[in-house]
C-alpha cells in the first residue's frame, strides 16, 4: 500500500447556503487544490446524503466535475449516512493507496436549509431501520434521547454535564469564522435562567435544543495525494496513517447493552492500530457531537478515557483547547454546524489545519497526531481517521 | 496492486419485487457467497440511486450488512447514476488491490416500481443538470430522442436498425430466467404491423416505447477478492482486469460533436490498456442499452466497429449469440430489465457467468475475455469493465 497524504484542504462558511448543492460541493475544491498549489487531479469522490430526496439532484459528482472544469476525471457520490464525508476519505485513501490514482479530491457537501427543521429531521431519519424504527416515528433525536437517559442513570452524568459540552463547543466554535453557530453561552444561562425553559427548550427529554446540532447547508474538501505530489506542495507533510471502519446492528434495541457504541471502540482500536499510534498520543480530535451526550460517550470509547469517565475529564477541562486531549476545536457539529455529508470532511479539515499549525486563535500547541470521529446512522456505520505530522 | 477476482455472483429476479430494498440488495449477496463458498466478508458496497428519493431509505449500506448479519463489517452506497454498480465494482475493486481488504462483496440493487412510470422518469431526470437542463423539464429520454434523430441524420441508422436491437435483446432475454422481458417480438410486429402504434407508439421520437429499456426492480451482486482467496473456491478464475472511467460534459448540448460518446470511448480504452487487451479480443460485451440507440453508438466507441458502422454490423448478425462479437446475450437493460444501481453489476454477473461457461442455453462459445460498459447519466460518468478467465 502506497502512503496517502492530505495535500490540500478547503471549506465554505456552514450555515444558509443560496448555491446549488453541486456548487457548495465544488467551491471548497476549488480551494483546496490552491491551497495544494494544483490544478488536475485523476479522481473525485463527493459524500452527500439529501441530494436525491432534499435537492432534487442525483448524478452529483459528475455535475462537481463539470462544474469544476475537471472532465475526463472519474466521479462517485458515497453515502453512509452521517459518516458519509469520513466514508468518502476512505474511498480516497484507497483509490492512491493501491496505485490506481495518483491525486484524488475529496468533497463532502449538504444544502439542508431547502427544507424547514421538521422535514430535515424526517429526512435523516430515513436512516434508521426501515421496518423495525422508521415507520414507527423513531427520529434521530429521539433515539439519542432514549440513549442520554440510560447513560445517564448508569453512569451519573447529568444535564449539566451536557451543558458543558455545548458551551465548549459554541464557544470554540465563535474562534472558528467558517462555524454555524457564533453564539456565546454559559451553562448557567442556559440551564438556570428564568428564560432557559424557553430559550433551551426540552427536544427529547433530557435532551435540550442546546444539546442538539444546528441543521446547516455547507461543504468542505480534502485533496489526497501520494508522497511524491505531496513532497512538490513544499507544505507540512501530513500523512493519513490509519482507517477503521466498523458497523453494528441496524436497530439500536438489538444492542446488547444499549449504553455502549461498539462500532465506535472497533473502528478507533483499527484505525489507531493501522497508524501505529494509540489514543494517548492523539493531541487533537474532532469527535461526532450530533448530540452532546455523543461526545463524551465517544471520547470514552475511542480510549481517551475509562468507559464511564468521559464527563469527569470534561469537568476537570481535559477536552478543552489549552487541554490534555483537545475535543472539538473547531467548534464540532455542536458549533460549527452539521452539513451531513460535509461533516466528515470538516472534521478532516480541522485536524489538517491543526496538525499544520495554521488554526490561528484555535491552534492546540503542537498536535502531532490527530484524530477524527464520524458517526453514521445511530453508531450503525462508525469510520475513524488518524492522521499524522511527518515534518 | 494485488490482483482481483470475481469469486462469487448472484442475482434476483428483474420484476416487480414486493420486498424492501435493503432485501433486495442482501439476497444476491447471500446467492453471491453461497456461490463462492465464503461465510464472510471484509467490506460491503452498494450500489443505489433512488433508495433517498423513491423508497425513503438512507444508510441502506448498513441495513444490509445489518439483514445479512455481517457485522461488523463497513459499508457505503455508491451512486453514479446508471453507472452507480460499476462505480461500486470499481471502489471494491481498488479496497482489494490496495491490500486494504481481502473479500469485498459488491451489490447493486433498486426499488422502482414503488412509484408509477412517470414518476420513476422524472426522478431518473434527476441525473440532469440542474441549472440547464432538469428545469426545463429534459428527461433522458428527450435526450436519448434528440442524439438519435442526429445520429441517424449522421450515419444513415434507421428505425429498422433500432429495432433489431430491441429484437436481438428480447430474445436473448426469452434465455434470461432472471430477466424482466419475457416477450417474442419481430422487427415487422413491432414496425410494420396494423397495432405498431398502438403496440410501439412514440415515446420520444424518433424512439418509440420497444427502444426504451423497463422500469425495474432488482438486485445483483459479485464478490471481489484476492488470488489467494480465489483458488480456494476451486472455481473457474475470473479476474477483474480493467477500468476505466471517465466523465463528460454535464450538459449534452455542451458537447463539441454531440454524435459522439467521449466518455465511452475514453473509459473503453482505459479500461483495455489496463488489461493489456483491445476491443478485438473481447468474447462477450454487456452494454448500456437504455435506448437501443445507445447499444449501437457504444459498440462503436469501445472499438468493436468502426464510428458509423455499429448499425451495419447489426444487420449482419455480428452481435448475435454465435456473432463474431455477442453483445447482451443476457437481453441487457432491454430485456433483461434496468434497475438502476443494479444494472452496472447484472452486467459483471453476466460476463463472470459466460467467461465460467455457466451460462446455459445463451452460452457464447468459449470466451477468454468479457467486457461491459455502464453508462452514467447521458454519458456523463461511464466506467469500462474488462474481465479475463485464466484457467
């Protein structure tokens, strides 16, 4: 296998986006290949999960490529739900990795806002079991509710605790210009004001708005080379040093034990295994905060903390920026926003930027490994990356 | 790059199937591994377009994996339009080469005929360009009507010659037990008979209703693994041994001499050079006959005949069962049905089973080398399969 590294990145603002969807997947490729110093590449892969159902648009990649002026090269859309941006890096990897491209680009992109808040969150429940959960008004949040409660009674984390993970986020996230959300907040304001009832109303109890991810339109790239073309870009060299890639049981209520994410402990243990690295020598990570309960689940099952701990270390501040393990610098899905398929690919961008030193107010001192969280589904379909600073 | 082989093929029928579309991709996998004599797999990939759209299903990769009890066991869809079950040979084809995984299953499958004839055209219309052409209401059989009237302007192909197509193809399908058209037809019956216009009216002229391939559903799979692997299952060794892709202009009118299909020509060639093969030592092709049309311009693109001279070889016969160049012996997406991310994998099913000698009563005599072409949006994202028995 032939070393793969991220050569060029590039995002668009995430928020209301009024392009096409083909165009907010084109315009970070276009910044990501001068911020490589290209032009050509041999192969795009764009991840997107709405663009038949919400946008009216399939036969996306190939409409990117022309956008781009990129003919005669190749093209797929990937989808794995959620995870679709990380699912779509892997694609990448593989098609340099095994010498049949040299440079391929890397697009993940979502324009959500052409629907309100409810059909968005009917839309991306489309992605639980078509039988068993789906026709029964299982959405997203309801699940992760379901799920908040349980962790809660068995490992004594409470809303508070929640709360601190949205106003780390957020408050990444007003370091961060490309972010959804540029809105301070204290877990004060928005759990013990008179106004918190109305300004943080309860979504699926215990969960609260400010527990959940914005619905946001935006794109974000990521151009993977061979060591050759990377050497010639005369930028820091970061290689893509480990993928890990796990699914569990499509119905949440098969799981054995409801409170842990087993795709997400497999996909991280291969992807730290293929890098040679373990997950104490991460020095920054964007983890999948769709809910904030998310984040801290995962940061125990990715290995950064003991099962159970996850929000004793973000009492004690270990995951903020200045941390022992920075979470979410960028402001994650909590703050900078949740373009579903462009999701993977920002969490992607962000390590890039960090790994380069060039996050500006946000860079985390030195990071030499990062590490990336991609969720998809309920856990059904986890993709784990770790990248890795040569020079 | 390891090399790759097509250990494993399976395939529903091509009908109305009552059953969800995650079924309808888990089964021919389930006949695909049976096939192969393997219990598992490392990767799933699956091929849709509509799943979103038509069926309300996101994240069917994980659904399958979760009804075929794979886990844990990644997965992702692959969409490229009609191409989308090449496009996902391809991406298995590069997880084995690359030394990533070692058995990779490959399935394409679509639900279709949930919503009625004119709602599965508007959908497919879709894959147009969504500025300049799916909002004046082009359908890809406008298209398809408006390269014919040209190419016959061009090159002297009449009505009859489309509808020897149709005839060679639906009689090749009379052989298909799998296949959607089980239906005799004669190029007088359906030209020159009192009922013709009643029977084959016009659909987009100069194409009438017998030109255009069937709305279907379905589901086809092939399972992609290492030599090693390969040998193990005693069986004939198929090896996947070209690629090619290449895109095209998005809009058809964009296109320097719309008579021609760039993208064929270029994947073909890829895909050939690759095998270290030409057009002329090919046994048996499976083509992208959506509009019988398009059989007669690829034949001429991937370099079985002259341009121009596809519709000559016809009428000679040379695209029979017994041909000099059998094209569709298995009634392509004329007879055998089109199913859209299906079809680019019932393709790869049909070549491993003739170049196997497996093929029964539509056995082509003794092919060495198979090849299929799959044909995304008007030829925008055509990927070229080159396979090659070896024992």
């Amino acid at each position: 296998m032939r070393d793969v590294y991220a050569i060029g990145i590039g995002i668009t603002s995430f928020t209301r986006l009024e392009f096409p969807l083909s165009e907010i997947a084109a315009y970070p490729v276009m910044m990501a290949l001068k911020d490589a110093g290209i032009k050509e590449i041999d192969h795009l892969y764009v991840a997107n999960m709405g663009g038949a159902r919400v946008n009216h648009q399939t036969g996306l990649a190939s409409a990117v490529v022309d956008t781009l002026s990129l003919t005669p090269a190749g093209a797929e859309v990937i989808e794995n739900g959620p995870a679709s941006g990380a699912s779509a890096i892997k694609q990448g990897f593989l098609a340099v990795a095994s010498g049949m491209h040299d440079v391929v680009a890397v697009t993940g992109a979502e324009r959500m806002r052409e629907v309100n808040s409810i059909e968005a969150t009917e839309f991306v429940a489309t992605l639980t079991h078509p039988l068993a959960e789906y026709i029964y008004g299982v959405t997203l949040p309801s699940l992760a509710g379901m799920f908040t409660r349980a962790y809660m009674e068995k490992y004594g984390v409470t809303s508070r605790h929640l709360a601190m993970v949205a106003v780390k986020n957020q408050n990444n996230a007003l370091l961060n210009e490309f972010a959804h959300i540029h809105q301070a907040i204290t877990v004060e304001g928005i759990l013990d004001s008179p106004e918190a009832l109305t300004n943080n109303p309860f979504i699926a109890d215990p969960l609260r708005f400010f527990d959940c991810c914005p619905v946001s339109d935006g794109g974000a790239s990521v151009i993977l080379a061979t060591r050759e073309v990377a050497e010639k870009t005369g930028r820091p060299l970061v290689r893509l040093a480990g993928i890990g890639q796990a699914t569990d049981t499509h119905c949440v209520h098969e799981r054995e034990e409801p409170t842990d994410l087993l795709a997400v402990r497999r996909a991280a243990a291969q992807s730290f295994k293929m890098a040679g690295v373990g997950p104490l020598d991460v020095g920054v990570a964007e983890l999948h905060d769709a809910f904030t309960i998310l984040e801290i689940v995962e940061s125990e099952e990715v290995g950064f903390f003991k099962k159970g701990e996850g929000h004793l270390a973000l009492e004690r501040g270990e995951t903020q920026i200045g941390g022992k393990i920075p979470i979410n610098p960028s402001g994650g899905l909590k703050g900078r926003g949740h373009p579903v398929g462009a999701t993977g690919v920002a969490q992607a961008y962000e390590i890039v930027l960090q790994l380069r030193g060039e996050a500006g107010k946000r860079q985390v001192a030195d990071p030499k490994i990062g590490f990336t969280c991609n969720f998809g589904g309920f856990g059904n379909n986890v993709v784990c990356l770790t990248f890795a600073r040569e020079n």
